[in-house]
C-alpha cells in the first residue's frame, strides 16, 4: 500500500500522538526480534497516526485507540479500524485497514498472532510479517450482539465475551428467552472450541487454565469461576 502518500494527508480531525521512548524488557520471542531496533533512550519526534476508513477514502474521527507494547521494541497501536505495527524508533514497519470498528486493543496470543474483535460479532487477525488480515466468526445474520472482551486463554487460544444487552433493553428477543446472561467463546484461531452462558456486565479474567467472571457491586465484588464445558461447540453430546 501507498504508505508514506498515506500518513502525508493533511486533516484537521483527531489522531493519536506517541512520544514516548522504547522501553527495555525481557527477550521477545524471534518473530518480533527479526529486526531489533532501539533509541538508547533518547527522546524521539513525535509520530502523529490517523484514523482512517478505505470505505469512504478519508480519515475519520478517532472514537477507539489503544497502545500495546509486544516486545521491547515493538509497538502495536490500533486507531478506530487501523493497526499499526512500530519499531523502537516508532517507524512505522506496516499498517492495515481491518474492515470494521476496532471495540478493544488487539492482543497477541502465544503463537505470536495479532487477534482483535470488531463491531457486531466480527474478530480479525493480522499477519505480523505481511500485514496482510482477515475476518472471521459466526454466521450469524440479523444479530444485535457484539463483542465486547478479548482476553488470551491456553496456547493459541482466545476468550470473546459476546454481550446480549440489546434484548435485555426490552428489543426483539432472539434466538431465545430470556437473555439474562451474555455468552462466553473460546476459539483456537479461526475455529470455535465451545461457547458458555457469562455474567452480563462482569469483567472477563483468565488466571492459569482458569476463567472467572467479575462482577463489581455496589458494596462488594462477585467472583464467579466458569466452568469449561465438556462438549464441543457444534456437538449434540
């Protein structure tokens, strides 16, 4: 892609500012380390990165971003349906449009995967070398859920937590009723593992091989474990 015609357009909208220095840390793994850049802690320029959408050819008001330090000296930073991939000078190795709305920061699972979720119930993944993505889910047409949590689970595993509270505002119920519980999937890739019932409006927390769902009260905290299901997603079992 035109990168650097791109990053040259004048805009008088929002954007995301980085300014800050590489920070040291622990050895990343070797997909991220295949080309090792630092500062030597000296301050660098600012990198000014906008918001943009191919669908309408222009840049757009940025409504999410997020910066998400992979390695010592690699950055990932999403603005609205954009991510980029920076060195430890900030230059930029890659960007791609991923298609929809970007609702948290992207994560990288444990096999050095770039996995992100979108509006509606769309996830994405980025090839870390190509920038080259791809969007997947479930077939679903005519739904009012969306995912709202994205949380790393086992070995190339991730967490989606799907949110039903549009039906429990009192719209059209469906599939079923009531809705009083959002749902919980766990996907290795582009595959569903098994989908479970979640606390609506709790947080999603991964300790180990164990999930639990957390729940803030007015005067107090719930805990809740969740249980694994033992039948596959799909299965009549």
């Amino acid at each position: 892609m035109a990168l650097n015609s791109r990053l040259c357009k004048a805009s008088a909208i929002t954007s995301i500012l980085l300014s800050t220095v590489a920070v040291a840390g622990s050895s990343a793994s070797k997909m991220w380390r295949h080309a090792q850049v630092t500062n030597e802690g000296k301050p660098v320029q600012a990198l000014e990165l906008k918001s943009r959408d191919d669908r309408y050819e222009k840049e757009t008001e940025v409504k999410q971003s997020s910066v998400l330090q992979i390695a010592p000296d690699r950055l990932l930073v999403s603005v609205n349906n954009t991510v980029y991939l920076l060195d430890g000078k900030k230059k930029i190795l890659w960007e791609t449009v991923v298609g929809k709305m970007i609702n948290v920061p992207p994560l990288v699972d444990s096999r050095d995967r770039i996995y992100g979720i979108g509006f509606d119930v769309t996830q994405f993944r980025v090839d870390s070398l190509t920038e080259e993505y791809e969007t997947f889910g479930r077939d679903i047409m005519g739904t009012h859920s969306y995912y709202t949590q994205i949380n790393s689970f086992r070995d190339g595993q991730h967490l989606v937590v799907e949110s039903l509270q549009f039906y429990r505002d009192g719209n059209l119920c469906y599939p079923k009723c009531p809705m009083a519980k959002d749902s919980l999937e766990d996907w290795d890739g582009e595959h569903l593992l098994w989908k479970t019932d979640f606390p609506a409006k709790a947080k999603l927390h991964v300790q180990g091989d164990k999930i639990f769902a957390v729940e803030r009260k007015r005067n107090s905290v719930v805990l809740e474990e969740i249980e694994i299901p033992k039948t596959p997603a799909g299965s009549k079992g």
